[in-house]
C-alpha cells in the first residue's frame, strides 16, 4: 500500500469515527420526533379536483377513457388525503436523504427525475409504494430495517418501474373488465376472475422486479447487495434487530422477578419464503428472488459499491427512522414491540429519554387494559368499523417467533398487581433520572394512583427489609428496658422463626420490591400523599351498591358545557350514488360540500357567538409549514384516541405536545363532524358530530343524526347548529 492509499484510509477511518460519535451523541439524551419544514410543494396545494381536471385532459379518447377518468378522480382523491394527512413528511432528514439516492438513482435521466416525487410517511409497515402520476412513499418502517444503501436504491428503482408503465391505472382498467366479464385475459365465475386480478397484479410486481434491477445495472450500486433486500421483506414482521431480551432489565437488588415469568426456550423463526400467494398482489419471495438470481452476475461487480450518496448518512437516517418506529408503535398500540424496540436501543444508549419514557408509557398502557372492563368502542359513524376500537389485549405469545417472544410470554402472566410494582419501580427510577421531565412524572402519579385505587396495595403491604435481612434475622434477641438486659420471652422467638420460615417459602415477589425504593423520601411522600385520607383498603364496589340503595338519577341527552372556544378540523363529507348495485364516490361534489360544511360551522359559532379557531387544510399556502405540522400532529393524536375506544384511562402518546398545542391555538376543545349521503331510490344522511378534551382526551359529546331527506344547506345547518348551540350555551345552576 503506497502512502497516498494509506494516509487516505487513515483519513476515511477518522472521518468515520467521528460520525459515529457525533450519531452517538445525537440519541445518547435524548430524540425529538421527525417534523416537516420549508415550503409546502406546489402538489399539496392544489385541489383533487383541480389535479383531475388537469390528468383527465392527457386522458386519449379511446374505449377505457371513462374507466380512465374514474380512475384518475378517485386516484387523486386519495392522493390528496395522504398528502394531508399529516403522515407524509416534508424536507426532513429522511426524505432529503432518500431523494439523494433517487438523484444518484436517475442520474442519466434528467427529466424522468423531475417527474418523480419522493416523500417518507410515518408508518411502521415494512413497505414503499407507487403512484401513476410520479409519487412514491418509503415507510419508516422500511427505513427501519434495511442493511445497505443498495437495498434502497433497488426497492426505489422497482417502484419507478411501476410509475413509468402506469401500471396502477393498466390494472384498474383490467379489473373493472374482469368484473364486468368483458376481460380477455379471464372470464369464469367470480373465484376464478378474483384469482385472474392477482395473477395480473403478480405479472407487474415481477415486471418491476426485472425492470428494477436493468435500472440498478446502469448505476455504480452494488449488484450482490440487491438479494437481501429480499430477505428483508421475508423478514419484516420481525423486529428490527434481534437482541435477547433478559428480565434483569426490569430487575435491581430488591425487585427480582421469579424464573417462571421467563421463557426460557423461544420458537425458531420459521418465515416460509414459498408460501401459497394465489390469493396475493405478489408473487412469493422465492420465486421473486429465484427470478431475478440469474441476472446478479456481473462483470464489474468490483467497482459497485453499496453506498454511493453515504454511508454515515444511511445509518443516521435508519438510526432515526428506529427512534421513530418506537413512537409509530406507540401510537398504533402495538405496545409490545415498542417496549422490545426500545429495549434494543437502550443497550446502545442507555441513558435515552425519550425511550426510557416510550417503555414507561408501554407499560403504563398494558397496566390499563389488562385491569379495564371496557370492550369496545361506541363511536361507530356512517358503517365504518374503522371508527370502532376492542380494547388493547397482548398478541398471542406463542404466535411470535425470536426473542422478542419473552417479552410478550412476560407481559401475558404478569398480574395487575405484579405489572404495577414493575412499571412504578421503573417509571420513578427512570423519574429520578429526569427529575424535570413532566411526562415521567404524571406516569408515576398515575402508577401510584393504580396501585391504591385499583390494586389496593399500600405502603404497610410492602417489606421494608429484603428476604436475605429477614431470613438472617436472629430468632434470639437480647433488647434493653430500663438498662436491664432481658432476654426475650419463647413466644416472640417463635414468632421470629415462624416468620424466618415464611420469608424462606414465599414466593411474592411484590411484597420485597420496594426496599430500596422505600428509603428514598421522595418515594414515600408520594406514595403516602396520593393514599392521604385512606386509612383502610377502599371499600369494593359490590359492598357499595349492597349498602346503599341506588337512585335513579335525572340525565339529559343534550348536556350543555358553556364553552367559549373550540377548534375546528376538516370536516368529512361522502357523497355516493347507488346505480345498477354499485356505490359510485361522487368525488366533485364531496370536496365542495366538504368546503360548504366548514363555512356552515363558522356561520352557526358566529350566530352562537362561539369563538373558534380552524386548523384546516382548506386554504393551506405554501408557507403554511407550521400550520401543516399542527394539522399533521392533531389528526395523529384523533388517530390515536379514537384507537383507544371508551378506555378513557389509556395515555395517548401524543398527549405532551397536545399541551403546546392547546396553549399555541387557545383552545382545547376540538369538534369534528361530517355528513355521510348516500342516493339510491331514497336520500340517506348520517350527520355526526364529535366533541373531544385534548387535555384529558375525554369524549365530551358523540351525536349522530339520521334523515331521508336531501342533504340542503338548511337541513345541515340546522343539525350543526343544535350540536354547537349544546357546546356554546351554559347548563342551568
């Protein structure tokens, strides 16, 4: 090696080196959650309607050009939602970086890469997918799991694929033909034209595969990299990483849990990579990699590299998008894997906030439904399930596969009582740490809340000494009265060796799991003030209804808050025609009445003299960043509430920046409604109207409405004005 190669080398050493401490130093305190910045793109500003009028234009007068037009307005629709749900992330560190691999990606295509936009969503599914008109979203949680640069560019290249031949469009013209029987590639019964739509969607999918790679040949990229991205789609139900997971993450000197909490032998990992995909968009991961296999061979593998924008970047991007997967499975309840996620990322930054908090909240949230009686929600608007919400329970255990398995075989046997002791004795440990942090503190309140109220365990219920001190307890003890060494009678020595034998044969791990933690003040100060006033264990409500005779109390369907302000949101506005058995989305007129809605809402608050403010997307402009970020941050707070059903009890994840949130728009009351229409023979409304705290999440008014008449202004105005006349008018003293 001559010098110039070494002092290179040395120099790409350091440079390396001091990028993984500076990434270190980034998530070693803590992680602040990905938010967008910079200007809104010209494509979120426009209207559906406006993006459809101008597609249907390129639109040929050709036999599929009304299957086309259908096509491009409910394509655009959809578009559009994503683009302002809130989920997509604008000019962040994860975009930025994935459009840099794109630039590199399409480098000899100048122009096709103007056509192409790419964004990251928030989402933990392991997935990237196309639009026809040039848009391409990476979930995070694809991010999450890829081993190389390579990987990326080549799931990219399969998705330009799919955007320069349309095939979105291809495969809705030839579903809507095989329905109606007019296909030439199938005709049969309705199984046989359900598998004919699969095997036409599996013919694209290996199309993009092949294609994909032809574009990657024409890059520097790695060739042999390419297969394990495979793999990475076979394997993403698994975690991110597989780290052993041991309970002495949970343990300390005193609280030490018993052996049989631990699952000693986890199941092998078994994913199938020939699985049956008759009945899926895909083909099986077999036969995609057996295809594309032949075609890795290249001459000039040698000078391919995996990473051609960086290295360190990548790992800082996928570092982050980890951190994120965290928060994502927070907010989808999927509380098991955001404990476990967390668990692999403290190994490497122990002293982590923000995780430290996530596996606090986890468990918090587990806690809750394992002690609720709820079942489901009621919230159930217009038909759609996806407003209903059973309550949390833990995945079956022996469905999961690798170490992660432990953690949920933990949580499943784990009593109330036993789950409390663990999460306070964390949550406080994690408090002490982090004395300022607010959130940490609300947790331990809660925790020692739970364990008076809903575990009936005080402080007399915990040892203050550890089993080895009273097991070494002597059974003889000389004591002092009135400087006369007396010896103690055979009576309290009995006591002691009785006591000696149980400490020896119990198997309560509870009750010796505060020793060390009941020498700190602050610990039992807190636990003490929240038990204040309760000198016995609360009262059972069986015995309550037994002793005192229950009387009907007057209610009233129409409560009245007195509220002087609340924040409006997007309405939801359907409109569908019923013809020839089939619902029809009339797309035009459901974005104008959506508008006609929100301007009905202001003009009844304004007669009310209701005060509001709108965090809409209505009239967004490019410079409205912050205003999209309060949007996007809102609607994933509704998000997850709505998830949560009647279990009021459950923390919503987002409930810290609700606070910011709340103090920024002067309000803290949100109201949402929304129209459902449907014409067939007869006119069907739904109206709903729902009315939310955002400071304790708390369900303050759920109102639905049915009619057959025509949804007129004056029918809608009449339902909104009687929902916010109950929001704005004071309760009689």
């Amino acid at each position: 090696m001559n010098y110039s190669v070494l002092k290179k080398s040395i120099y790409t050493g350091i440079i390396a080196l001091l990028f993984s401490s500076a990434a270190n130093s980034q998530f070693a305190k803590d992680y602040t959650p990905i938010v967008s910045s910079g200007s809104l793109p010209e494509e979120f500003l426009k209207t559906a309607r406006a993006m459809s009028i101008e597609d249907i234009k390129t639109i040929g007068y050709g036999q599929d050009r009304a299957v086309k037009q259908q096509f491009v307005m409910s394509n655009n629709y959809f578009l559009k939602d994503l683009l302002l749900s809130g989920e997509v992330l604008i000019n962040d560190p994860l975009t930025k970086y994935v459009n840099k691999v794109a630039d590199e990606l399409l480098k000899s295509n100048p122009l096709l890469r103007q056509q192409i936009h790419i964004y990251v969503t928030k989402s933990s599914d392991v997935n990237a997918y196309a639009f026809d008109k040039g848009f391409i979203f990476v979930n995070v949680g694809l991010l999450a799991q890829l081993e190389n640069e390579a990987q990326l560019a080549y799931i990219l290249a399969h998705e330009i694929d799919h955007v320069m031949k349309k095939h979105s469009v291809t495969e809705y013209i030839e579903n809507v033909k095989l329905e109606n029987g007019t296909s030439n590639y199938e005709r049969g019964s309705y199984d046989e034209r359900s598998l004919a739509k699969y095997r036409f969607s599996k013919e694209q999918e290996s199309d993009a595969d092949m294609e994909g790679l032809s574009l990657i040949k024409k890059t520097n990229y790695s060739i042999k990299a390419l297969n394990g991205a495979f793999d990475v789609l076979q394997y993403s139900y698994l975690p991110f990483e597989l780290v052993d997971f041991k309970k002495s993450f949970f343990e300390d000197e005193y609280l030490t849990l018993p052996d049989t909490l631990f699952l000693k032998q986890t199941s092998d990992i078994k994913a199938n990579d020939d699985y049956d995909d008759s009945k899926s968009t895909h083909p099986n991961i077999r036969k995609r990699r057996g295809a594309i296999e032949p075609e890795l061979k290249v001459s000039d593998e040698a000078s391919r590299k995996k990473y051609l924008v960086s290295e360190e970047e990548f790992k800082n991007v996928r570092e982050t998008a980890r951190f994120e997967l965290c928060r994502l499975y927070m907010v989808e309840r999927d509380y098991m894997n955001a404990i476990y996620a967390s668990y692999i990322l403290l190994e490497k930054y122990p002293d982590n906030l923000f995780l430290k908090k996530t596996v606090s909240q986890g468990l918090y949230n587990v806690l809750v439904n394992k002690s609720s009686s709820y079942n489901r929600s009621t919230i159930s608007i217009a038909g759609n399930s996806s407003m209903s919400s059973r309550s949390y329970s833990i995945p079956d255990y022996t469905k999961i596969e690798g170490t992660s398995q432990r953690v949920y075989y933990m949580m499943d046997n784990l009593e109330s009582k036993e789950l409390n002791t663990i999460a306070l004795a964390y949550t406080f440990k994690a408090h002490k740490q982090y004395p300022d942090d607010k959130t940490l503190s609300a947790l331990t309140d809660s925790l020692f809340s739970f364990m008076i109220n809903s575990n009936s365990l005080f402080l007399n219920d915990f040892s203050r000494k550890s089993k080895t001190e009273l097991k070494n307890q002597d059974t003889i003890q000389v004591v002092k009265v009135d400087s006369t060494d007396v010896e103690e009678s055979k009576y309290s020595k009995i006591k002691k060796q009785q006591q000696k034998v149980e400490v020896e044969t119990e198997d309560n791990f509870t009750k010796y799991a505060f020793v060390g933690l009941l020498k700190d003040d602050e610990f039992v100060s807190r636990y003490s003030k929240m038990a204040k006033g309760l000198t016995q264990k609360p009262v059972t409500d069986e015995y309550v209804k037994k002793a005192k005779p229950q009387t009907k109390k007057k209610t009233t369907d129409a409560p009245f808050f007195g509220i002087d302000k609340v924040i409006f949101i997007d309405p939801f506005y359907m409109k569908i025609k019923n013809e020839h058995g089939k619902a029809n989305v009339q797309f035009y007129e459901s974005e104008d009445r959506q508008q006609v809605l929100l301007d009905i809402q202001k003009k009844c608050a304004d007669r009310l003299k209701l005060q509001y403010t709108c965090l809409t997307t209505k009239d967004i402009a490019a410079g409205d960043i912050e205003r999209y970020n309060d949007n996007a941050l809102l609607n994933e707070w509704l998000g997850e509430r709505f998830k949560h059903g009647d279990n009021n009890d459950e923390l919503v994840t987002s409930s810290e920046n609700m606070k910011q949130l709340i103090e920024k728009l002067g309000a803290k009351y949100v109201a949402w409604s929304g129209v459902y229409n449907s014409k067939g023979g007869a006119y069907r409304n739904t109206y709903f109207f729902i009315l939310l705290d955002l400071e304790t999440g708390k369900l303050m008014k759920f109102e639905t409405r049915y009619t057959r008449a025509k949804d007129s202004n004056d029918l809608i105005s009449s339902f909104v004005y009687n929902s916010l006349m109950h929001v704005a008018k004071k309760p009689k003293q």
